[in-house]
C-alpha cells in the first residue's frame, strides 16, 4: 500500500516539482497551500486542501481525514530583502507557522518531518567549502526564522520524539526537464530567471542595450570579480527529499539531522551569463553596479555528508541543465511583460 504525503506549500516552486516527483514514485500525495504565492496550476498530482498554517482546524482535519505518514515542509516565505523589511511576516510565517503544524503533526501522532532549509542560516561563512559544522550566523530575519525553525525541530526530537531532516538549500535552478511545470515568482528575484527574461527581450526584438539586467558588484575577491554560488536542480533538491524520507522510514532511531544539498561547485555570475548566451544562443548584455549590503562573495556547498548518508548524488551538476530545462519552460511562459 503507497504511503501517504502531506506536501505543504505544494503549489509553489519547488513544492509542486516534489509534488510530480512523489507521484511518479507511487507515492500518495496530500498538498496543503493557501496559494497567497503557490499556483494552483502548477499541481499535476495530489489533493489540494486550500489553507494557512495558523488555521489548525483546518489544518488538524487533513489528518483527520487522510492517512499521513510524513510531511514535507516547503511553505515559507523566501525573499531576504522582504524579510529584512517585514520580519513579522517572517517569522509569523516561517516560525510560528511551522509550531502550528508541529504541534498538529504531535496531536496526530505522525512523527516524520523533511524540512526546507536554507544556506541562508549560514549568513557570511568563515571558511569554503560550507560544510554541516561551519557556524550559523544568519544575517537576515529570513535565515534566522529557517534557524530558529531547526532549533525547534531539535528540541521537539528531545521532548516528543519528532524526527526530522533538515535539508540546507544552496541555489535552486531549472525546472521539470518535460516542461510541464516550471518557475514562477512575483517579484522574481533569482538570477537564471532574471537572465534568461533578458534573453527572451532580445529574442523578442528588444535593444540590447536597454538591458534591465544588473550584476550587483564587480569587485569581489572571485576569479572575475563577480559573487560564486553553487546551484542545484529542482528535481535534485526533490530526489534528496525522497532519500531524507526513506532515510528515516528505515532508521527508526534516527532523531533531528541536518544536510546541505547542493553541488558541490560554484559558477560566477558571469560564467551563468556565459552559459545562458551558449544554451539560449541569444547575446544580450548586462549593467553592472554596485554590490548589495550583505552579498557573501562566494557560497559553495560541501554537500559530501548527504551524498553519502542519504545515498544520493545530484543528476544536474551541470548549470547547463539547469538552464536548458528552464529556458524551455519560459519560452512557453514568458513574463507577463513580455507577453503579447
């Protein structure tokens, strides 16, 4: 008999990529969204209980009503700058929010927890590669509400014999390499989508040179100035869930652990610009200015303990794949901005 999944947040970005993911792998799925930034479209699978975190009535009803074994944990709210602008509705959300389903989840008695995590909760590393120990300074409301949601996630191991993993994100990328669902945010702030929306311009007939795009800073102390980061695939991010899910379902014992997922490789923002010129085969140019408050210069994971705990390795090393799987997707849905 498949087991049953509560996936909240399902209906945005990555919550509807392991929304597919878990159906393709036999899973059931239960999706828990108040779609204030999911898409209802964006499911091609599960049940959608339309709700907020805080409306445990609701909420407590879906277990009630269906069998859940696990939850998977994507519904928080993810823009730094917002954060640092409204932080009540970060940790509203993010930290409180997580409480009411924590504590619904102990009043059912389901005991199985993958939580969305973030590099975030790492602020300005002290040393590269970021390993699991390297210490967490957040720097932004956002990445303090993700640690202060893994602290809990600890202490309710000790008190109620919660298991979880936290999953620490470095940069998702790409989207479903059929081109079914994709990447979509309002503001769009991530910068694959902010490229290839300039590659679309040009293609559409835009001047070049009345490029939105900006690369923020030149200067960093990178091998041509501009910030590394290490991205991963959407669908990597979503099989590690799976291996976090099945890592606890056959180590009972197992309490609260934590794992980065990325690839273990950075590319400069200039060197994605590159590979997008190559995948897209549109040139288009770029404004440089200056850095934003708080950058980090460069931020790579050391993802070796989950490739080896978790048994799993991401099949999207190559930024390539990433892009080529994006690009698809927003050839077919461009920005409204750049609808006709």
């Amino acid at each position: 008999m498949s087991k049953t999944i509560l996936v909240t947040g399902g209906a945005g970005y990555i919550g509807s990529h392991m929304v597919r993911m878990l159906d393709q792998r036999g899973f059931k799925v239960v999706v828990y969204d108040n779609l204030e930034r999911g898409n209802r479209d964006a499911l091609t699978a599960g049940i959608l209980v339309e709700g907020d975190l805080h409306d445990t009535d609701t909420l407590s009803g879906v277990f009630n009503d269906h069998d859940i074994h696990a939850v998977m944990h994507f519904a928080a709210l993810a823009y730094v700058g917002e954060s640092v602008h409204e932080p009540s509705l970060y940790y509203r959300n993010n930290v409180t929010g997580t409480q009411c389903l924590l504590d619904t989840m102990h009043q059912h008695k389901v005991n199985k927890l993958v939580f969305s995590s973030t590099c975030a909760t790492y602020g300005i590393p002290e040393s590269l590669p970021i390993t699991e120990q390297t210490p967490q300074r957040p720097i932004n409301p956002y990445g303090h509400s993700k640690l202060m949601v893994e602290q809990i996630l600890k202490d309710y191991h000790v008190a109620y014999g919660l298991r979880s993993i936290a999953l620490r994100y470095f940069n998702a990328a790409g989207c479903a390499e059929d081109g079914s669902i994709g990447e979509r945010h309002d503001p769009e702030t991530h910068l694959l989508p902010l490229i290839l929306f300039e590659a679309l311009r040009v293609q559409a007939g835009g001047d070049p040179a009345d490029t939105g795009l900006m690369v923020f800073g030149s200067d960093f102390d990178t091998r041509d100035g501009t910030c590394v980061r290490d991205y991963i695939h959407v669908n990597d991010l979503c099989s590690a869930h799976i291996a976090a899910f099945e890592r606890m379902h056959a180590q009972p014992a197992m309490g609260a652990e934590q794992f980065n997922l990325g690839v273990n490789h950075g590319y400069t923002v200039l060197e994605v610009i590159d590979a997008c010129r190559e995948v897209t085969g549109i040139e288009f140019n770029y404004n440089s200015v200056a850095r934003r408050a708080g950058d980090p210069p460069e931020l790579v994971a050391d993802a070796s303990r989950a490739m080896q705990q978790l048994n799993w390795s991401p099949v999207h090393a190559d930024i390539k794949d990433s892009i080529r799987h994006a690009w698809q997707w927003f050839s077919a849905h461009p920005p409204n901005r750049l609808q006709t």
